[in-house]
C-alpha cells in the first residue's frame, strides 16, 4: 500500500541521482552563487511516478488517496 496525497495529479520532472551528485559536485567548487534546474527530462503525474517505481521494482501494490493534512507533522 502506497498513500498519495491529494489526487496525485500534480506534475513531477524526478532527476536521476549520480544526475544531481554530479551537479551538486560542480556547483560546490565554484564561487559563484547561482541558481540551476535541477530537473528531469521526464514530466510524470504523481500516480504515474508512483505506479512507474512499483514497475521498476516489480511490486504492483495498490495506492490509496490520503488527505494533505496527514502529511503535516502533529506539534506536542
């Protein structure tokens, strides 16, 4: 079982790991501030994120909607 918060509709662009330590790596021995996108290539749904990861690692769980407000760590 996977929660997806909200209707999961919302878009995505995931970007690779080695993609992001590379970027990472280049950007920490430079001086210069600046801003990059660290982005994909790749524009996915949330549903469709989450159905393509259960693909890659061979479990077809079912997803279920969860609420925003659960997401929210509770203070006290």
């Amino acid at each position: 079982m996977f929660g997806v918060f909200g209707s999961g509709e919302y878009r995505l662009q995931p970007i690779f790991v080695d993609d992001l330590a590379r970027l990472a790596v280049e950007q920490g021995v430079g001086e210069a501030n600046s801003t990059i996108d660290a982005i994909g290539p790749e524009t996915f749904t949330y549903r469709e994120l989450v159905r393509t990861i259960g693909e890659a690692i061979g479990h077809r769980g079912p997803s279920c909607p969860c609420r925003p407000r659960s997401a929210t760590p509770r203070r006290g």
